[in-house]
C-alpha cells in the first residue's frame, strides 16, 4: 500500500496540469528587479530603504494571506491575528530570552501556524460570511486577551513596551527582501503543486472536491497554517522595525484589511497578483501621502473603487482575459 | 462471489417532517449498470447523497463489500472507489479543461496525462484544454464532467443525470464508454435518469422510487409493466 501511495503522488505531481506552468522564465525576470533591490542599499537614502522595508513587509502578508484566502477562497478578516502572535512570540523571545533575531523570527512564525493549526480545526467548519466574522471576532478577542491583566507579566499589558532589536535597517533590509523572494518562490511552488490544484479546487466546489477524494479540512488547515506562518514570520521583522511592541498596533487591523485591498487588486489566488498588488498599492500610496497629505486616503478609496470595478478578478486576471498573459497557473 | 459494492439497507433521511428517503433497501450489483429512476421529489438524488456521504441518514446502514460506510466522510467513500456526478453542473470553473481533469486523476495510477487526453479527443475537448471550464458552453461543460468522471475511473460510479443537456451523438458516445467500462474492466453504474429511452436500452437492471420508497425492482421489462410504476409516473 506503501509503495502504492508514494507512486500516486510521484505520477500526479510530475504529470500534473501541462507543461506550460514548468516555465521558469517569470523567475529569470523577477532577477532583475531584484538584482537592482540588492543595490538599493548602496545607492539611495535611508527614506527610499524605509519605503522599500514596508513593500516587502506588505508584499510578504500579501502573499501570505492569499496562500490561504486567495486559494481556498476562505476570506480571512483575522490575518492580523496571527500577525500579533507572531510579533508578540518573536520579540518576547528576542528580547526577553536573548535569542538569536533569525531563530526568533522563525519561532515567531512557527506560533502563529500552532495558532492556525488549533484555530483552524473548528473554524474552517464555518463558510463564507460566518469564517470572515468568526475570525474577525476571533482577533478582536485576542487582541483583548493579549492587553488583559491576565497575559500582563508577559506582555507589559495594553500599553506596551518598546525594545531595540540587535540589527540595523540595512540588515532588516536585506533579511525582509531574503524573506519576501523565499515566500513568492514557495508560494510558486505552492500554487502550481498537487496541493495547490486541490486548494483550488475547494475554492471552487468544496463538495464536488471532497467528491473526488480530497479531504478539504485537511489541506485548509495545512493552507490556514502556511499562510498564518507567512504572515508570522513577516510579522517579526515588521515589528523589529517599529521598535515598539502594543496589542493595539500588533493585532491592527488594518494588517489585515491592506494586504486583502492588494491582492484584490493584483488577483487572488495567482503567484505574482499579490506582489503586483503589493507594490502598485505601496508607491501609490507613498506618493498620494506626499502631494495630498489632507484628501490621499479619497483619491485612495476612489482608484480602489474604480479598480475593483474595472478588474473584478484582479489585473493578473484581466491580462490573462485580455490575452496578453497566458492562462497558466504559473503566473 | 464477491460482495455487493454498494448495499443500502433500511435507510431513512427526512428534511423536518419530510421522509425523502423511507425505509429503503436496495443492492447494486457489481459489474452492471442499474437504473434508478421515479417521478420528481421520489427521493433519487437524496438517496445519491447519502451513499455519497453528503448527507448522514436518519436510520439505516450503508455498505460497501460488506465495510459499514454510513458515517465515513464523502473524500474517504471517494476514496474506497465511489465517484459521483451531480444534477448539476459542477466542474471547477476557473480551472483550465485539463486541470479538471487531471484533478479528478488525484486518486488514479497509471498514465493520467495519456489518460485525459485520449478522453479530451474523445469527447471533442481537445482543441479548448487550456480554456478555463466556465468559458465552454453548457453542453460541453457537461461533457467535461462526464470526462471527469470516466477520468477518476472508480469501482462504482452514481451518475445524476448524466445525459441532460447532452445532445444525441454525445450521448451515444456517453454511453458507449459506460457499457465499455462496465464489461472491460467491471466498473459498477448507477444511473439516475429521466430519458427512458437510456434507461431501457441501457441498463440490466431498473429500481424505481416514489415518496422515498421502492415501488419496483427488476429487469427494463419488469418495471416497465410494473403497476405501482405505470400509477407513479401517469397516475391511476
């Protein structure tokens, strides 16, 4: 049965989907803007590295959310959840328990998918609207929790604390640009995998799924706690960042509702929607604060509207529809 | 000899004060096509769902070869070798042609790439494989969950209508592959439809259902002479 088992895999993995999404051309231009991200350092001001710092933070929740949301089409409105626990875990033992920052980071993100993990198996029973409110009341009661009396000799309660961790911006640079290029190309190997193909087909049709052999709670938990670790791990660096710790801006929820509005608007469920969403989001948002610092948030909102309007599927989705992308998971 | 693949006995499903399925038992016979069929709201589709393990019964048990199956979740009934069709269709839209089917080969050995093409030509598929389902038209969206199906080849198959919305010469190529599949490598079909025509050219064995309960059981002829039938279906 053993052999059996491993033989299915191996056929269904290597034969999977057709050729098209074994092309590996999108990583050889992703080099090049990357190439010129490792110099940036090296080249511009401290205010360009800042700007830079959030894409890839934005970029990272973005991929990760949609690992999950995108994917399972399980919306997600308690991501800044997992965000929390992470940075809360990572800081707590960075600064407290003098561990190593990487290690610290990693412990961080591997607490937000234990969190998934227990979260997830009760609630990924809920759908659509009841999952999105359930996890949104599931933040909020966090959140409580982690500016409670009860978690004060951990947390410094609601008021929190700040902290320097033992690394400059130009090593948080480099450590978020590292992380956001490992989570894309996982999330690459993710979204065109067997198992993405079956997070796929749950968003589609979870009963017609599970009635073709795929154990839908299985493979959302498994989804719920990648997209939680993505999240977490980020998380980490984000905080180091801030330099200051409070469940207020932890547990934000604007952590959850941005990196929803970019993959929205990139394309849900595609590898390089979140990261396009990501980075238009970012520099528009950058550049509408500096020239309209009392009406960007409106001029915001309203090419938010438009786009959604324009481009329901995403702009990855649109170019595919258009012809001008081919229609490849690979994308 | 072995033991029935599927076997439903005494089951019961009610929606509130509703009995859609009532005391019924029922064996399918391994290696044939058995028909079910019966006026609308006779319970056909609930008693699908129930072997299927969408819906848990009320009262009563389901086996397979023997292996009590009424509370297993519907991925491990998929998984013992039952796959199902629905009324409707139900592809996975934003998949491409090929992914569905290569999907549906999830739980498959062998050559699944060979496979699915040779079903794609099949079934005139072949030209709009890397198209997302939801662009086909309607009748071949019901092509392609029919080749889905014949994809993830397992021991019985439940077909819900399968041939609505299908037009003649599909629907003689539909059936060709079921009666091929069922005499080459003893795959096991049960069929709900309502064409009559498919129901008695095709099938060695007839069970016909009314209110939840079985009425009939027994060859095209049986049934088709059958008195509580011919009062289902046109009244006394």
């Amino acid at each position: 049965m053993k052999f059996t088992r491993k033989y299915k895999i191996k056929q269904v993995t290597s034969e999977k989907i057709g050729s098209s999404d074994k092309k590996s051309w999108p990583y050889a231009i992703a080099l090049i803007p990357i190439s010129f991200l490792i110099a940036l350092p090296y080249i511009s001001s401290p205010y360009v590295i800042s700007v830079c710092f959030m894409l890839y933070v934005y970029t990272g929740y973005s991929v990760g959310w949609n690992i999950m949301s995108g994917l399972t089409g399980y919306v997600n409105f308690g991501y800044s959840l997992f965000i929390g626990i992470a940075a809360y875990t990572s800081v707590l033992l960075i600064i407290d328990l003098g561990v190593w920052w990487p290690i610290g980071w990693f412990l961080g993100g591997v607490s937000a998918a234990i969190v998934a993990i227990i979260l997830g198996s009760f609630m990924l029973r809920l759908r659509g609207s009841y999952f999105a409110i359930g996890m949104l009341a599931l933040l909020l009661g966090i959140k409580l929790l982690y500016s409670s009396k009860y978690l004060a000799p951990l947390t410094r309660g609601g008021s929190g604390f700040p902290f320097i961790e033992p690394l400059n911006l130009t090593t948080m640079y480099y450590a978020l640009l590292f992380l956001t290029v490992l989570l894309v190309f996982i999330s690459h190997k993710i979204i065109t995998s067997n198992f993405g193909s079956k997070l796929i087909a749950i968003r589609e049709d979870e009963e017609g799924a599970e009635s073709i052999g795929i154990n839908a709670t299985s493979n959302k938990i498994t989804a719920f706690a990648l997209s939680a670790f993505f999240g977490g791990v980020i998380s980490s660096g984000h905080i180091a960042f801030q330099n200051y710790i409070e469940p207020e801006s932890a547990f934000n929820i604007l952590l959850t509702i941005v990196p929803i509005v970019m993959v929205l608007l990139g394309g849900p469920g595609t590898i390089w929607g979140p990261v396009l969403g990501a980075t238009i989001l970012t520099f528009v948002e950058e550049f509408l604060w500096s020239y309209f610092i009392t009406t960007y948030m409106m001029i915001y909102g309203i090419i938010m509207v438009l786009l959604v309007l324009l481009m329901p599927g995403g702009i990855i989705d649109w170019l595919k529809n258009r012809g001008t992308l081919p229609k490849t998971r690979a994308i | 000899m072995q033991r029935p693949i599927c076997e439903v006995t005494n089951v019961t499903k009610c929606f509130g004060q509703l009995r859609a399925v009532n005391d019924l038992s029922i064996s399918i016979e391994n290696g044939k096509i058995t028909g079910l069929i019966g006026p609308n709201g006779a319970g056909k589709t609930t008693l699908f769902n129930v072997i299927a393990g969408v819906l848990k019964p009320d009262k009563g048990k389901v086996f397979s070869r023997g292996r009590d199956i009424t509370n297993l979740k519907p991925y491990q009934i998929a998984r013992m070798g039952i796959g199902r069709t629905w009324q409707l269709i139900r592809i996975f839209p934003k998949m491409t042609v090929m992914e569905n089917l290569m999907i549906a080969a999830n739980l498959k050995t062998g050559n699944t790439h060979k496979k699915a093409i040779e079903l794609l030509e099949l079934f005139g598929l072949i030209d709009q494989k890397t198209n997302y389902a939801d662009e086909l038209s309607i009748g071949h969206q019901k092509m392609l969950s029919v080749a889905r199906t014949l994809m993830f080849d397992s021991e019985l198959m439940l077909l819900d209508e399968l041939a609505a919305g299908v037009d003649p010469s599909e629907e003689v190529v539909i059936m060709q592959q079921i009666h091929e599949l069922c005499e080459q490598r003893g795959k096991t079909f049960f069929i709900i439809e309502h064409d009559m025509d498919i129901i008695m050219n095709h099938c060695d064995k007839v069970i016909c259902m009314n209110f939840g309960q079985k009425i009939a059981e027994g060859s095209c002829e049986e049934v088709k002479n059958n008195e509580k039938v011919i009062e289902a279906y046109f009244g006394t």
